[in-house]
C-alpha cells in the first residue's frame, strides 16, 4: 500500500508542477469580438443572485452583438418579479414550459434557451457567477486564438463557510492534479475532458452538431457531458483558468454545499463502480500519507508536504484559499463522504435538488 500511495502523490505533484508552469489562463486582452454572441442563464428560485448576474452580463464590453437571455424555471421565491423590470433591447426572458419526462431541469432550461438562438457563440452561465467586464470577450479571443471550438474557464470559486473552505478548493485541485492539460487539450478522447458548467462557451454550430442538451437530457454532471459530446463530434477545445475573469459562490451555507454535492457525486465518477475506484484513489493519495507520518513513517511526512505544495500550486494559479491546504486529508474525507452520502441517497431513490427527484 505504501507504493500504490507513494506512486499517486508522484503523478499529483508532477500534474501539479506542469499545470502550475503550463496551463492557459484567460486574460485581458482588449480585442473586440465582432461574431454575434448570446449569453444564456437558466434561473430557477435565484432572487439572491439575479440582479448581480444580470448587472455584469450588461456591462459586459468589447462584444459589438450580444444577448442576453434568461429562463424563469419556475421560480417560486420572486426571480420572475426581478426579470419583468428588466429593459433592454439586449434581453429576453424565456418563460418556461412544464419539464417533460426524461429531462433534468437545468438541462432543459439551457436546450430551450439554445432554441432561441441563433448567434454565433453560445455562452452558458450560471447564475450565481460574476463576471468582470471583458469576461467574454477575452474567452472567445483565447478559444479563437488556439483554434478551439469551445472554451470552459473555470471562475475562481468563493468559499465563505467553514466547510467550503475545505472542500471548494478541491474542485480547481482536482483537474489541476490529475490531468496534464496542455497535452490533453486536442485530445479526442473523452475520457480526458474537464470542464465546469459555471462558464461554457461554444460555437453555436458544434452545439448543434453534437445534439445539443437533448442527446444528455437526464446527465446530472451536465457540463463533463456536454464536453464529452462535443468531443465525440470532432470539436475540440479545453479547460482553462478563468480565475482573472469570473467569480463563483456556489453555496453559501453548510447545508446547501451538502445538498448540492450530494446532488452530483454519485455520478461524477460514472456510477457506483467508479464512486468506489475513486474512494480508494482519494484514500490513498490523500490520507493514506497523513495517517503514516503521524505513525512515524518518514514517506508519509513527505508525501503529506508534497500534497501540500500541489494544493499551494494549484491555489496559486487559480486564486483560490490556500489557509485549507494544511487540512487537505480532512477535507478529502469530508469528500470522500460526500460521495458516500450521494451515492446512497442515490440508491435508496431519496435524491432531489430544488424540489425534484433527481
């Protein structure tokens, strides 16, 4: 056991120091994108956050044709009391029609609003992001520079509770340290896509090709599936930094991270069998080690500090907190019981997210 953990810290800091020197991030670069460009937010129960969406959407610059187009899925608490005020001839807010069977939610939100749109560029954006001014524009200047067909900057995620600052970092880490990006990046392999729903842009033409949201109707780990599918239909394009562009809170209390996690889990490693491979790589690269420097066994030591230094690396590059990475085996134990959570809840048929069965 101690060659199989010593064997996984290797490849996680040799990910680790490549990505940290190698890995693209977008930038500011000031050049106008002149493709029509349709900004698309799906929005069920977001009165927290629609109105600072919507305000950086507006501001966004350097886009000489754009939209923005909401779908109200439903909102019970007021969202479509925010949207109604809303004048502009750049926006258009999509009232929803009743889920049919077979759909996720947010999967069928994001397909009826690709329906209505016939721009150039497709932007995918959750609600709960923030964007700087030249967000997008930026985006699309990178994934035109490097011939790409999609892009996913990956935001900087804000952690503000206890236990988002533990597990919250995990999520940059977790591709950071897995993957050698720059050499995956024309990949056409599926099994070597990352990508982060929170921010995705695409060709309208490739979405297209590839069946759009309709061919992953019921994918709970929407924006993995639709980097997949795009793959398969030849498009390429990658994962990148996009910590100087965008901004994420995901949860802002312990009980939504929980419920959001358990939402996704079980399927984040392609169902039971994976969830099960997956725990046992988490254990042993990641608190296998702590558990024997604290016995005495000087490797662990070492592969404690190595894990430490891959989570300073991968914080450094993508802005997230680094006063967590002394505590990384606690926080991947609290993942690893995430996955467990989910995985049962899953099998007992008790799954839901804002008030449907998943």
């Amino acid at each position: 056991m101690d060659q199989l953990s010593q064997a996984l810290i290797s490849l996680i800091l040799i990910f680790s120091l490549f990505n940290f020197f190698t890995a693209r991030s977008v930038k500011s670069n000031r050049t106008p994108v002149s493709e029509s460009v349709a900004l698309l937010i799906p929005m069920r129960n977001e009165i927290e956050n629609a109105e600072g969406v919507l305000s950086a959407a507006f501001a966004q610059v350097q886009l000489d044709n754009f939209k923005i187009r909401v779908l109200d899925d439903e909102s019970s608490d007021g969202t479509a009391e925010v949207l109604k005020i809303v004048k502009d001839y750049r926006f258009e807010s999509i009232p929803a029609t009743p889920l049919p069977e077979g759909w996720l939610g947010k999967n069928y939100a994001l397909q009826q609003l690709a329906n209505r749109s016939s721009e150039e560029f497709l932007v995918f954006l959750d609600a709960d992001v923030r964007l700087e001014k030249s967000a997008i524009a930026d985006a699309i200047a990178l994934l035109k520079k490097e011939g790409w067909d999609y892009i996913s900057p990956y935001p900087r995620q804000i952690a503000s509770t206890p236990i988002a600052k533990l597990v919250q970092p995990l999520l940059q880490w977790s591709w950071f340290a897995s993957l050698p990006l720059r050499l995956i990046e024309r990949s056409k392999s599926p099994r070597t896509v990352v990508a982060n729903g929170q921010l995705f842009i695409v060709r309208n033409s490739h979405y297209q090709r590839a069946g759009g949201h309709q061919a992953i109707k019921g994918e709970v780990i929407d924006d993995m599936e639709l980097a997949r599918l795009l793959r398969k239909s030849g498009a390429i394009g990658s994962v990148v930094d996009g910590s100087k562009i965008a901004s994420c809170e995901m949860y802002k209390d312990s009980d939504s991270l929980i419920a959001g996690y358990s939402k996704s889990q079980w399927r984040a490693f392609g169902g039971t069998p994976g969830a099960l491979v997956a725990i046992s790589i988490l254990f042993f690269s990641s608190i296998y080690p702590a558990i024997s420097a604290i016995q005495g066994e000087s490797w662990g030591l070492y592969g404690y500090l190595a894990l430490i230094i891959s989570r300073l690396l991968a914080a450094a590059r993508t802005k997230s907190t680094i006063f967590s990475a002394p505590l990384h085996p606690l926080a991947i134990a609290i993942w690893i019981g995430l996955i467990i959570r989910s995985t049962f809840l899953k099998r007992m048929g008790r799954l839901e997210w804002r008030g449907r069965a998943i």
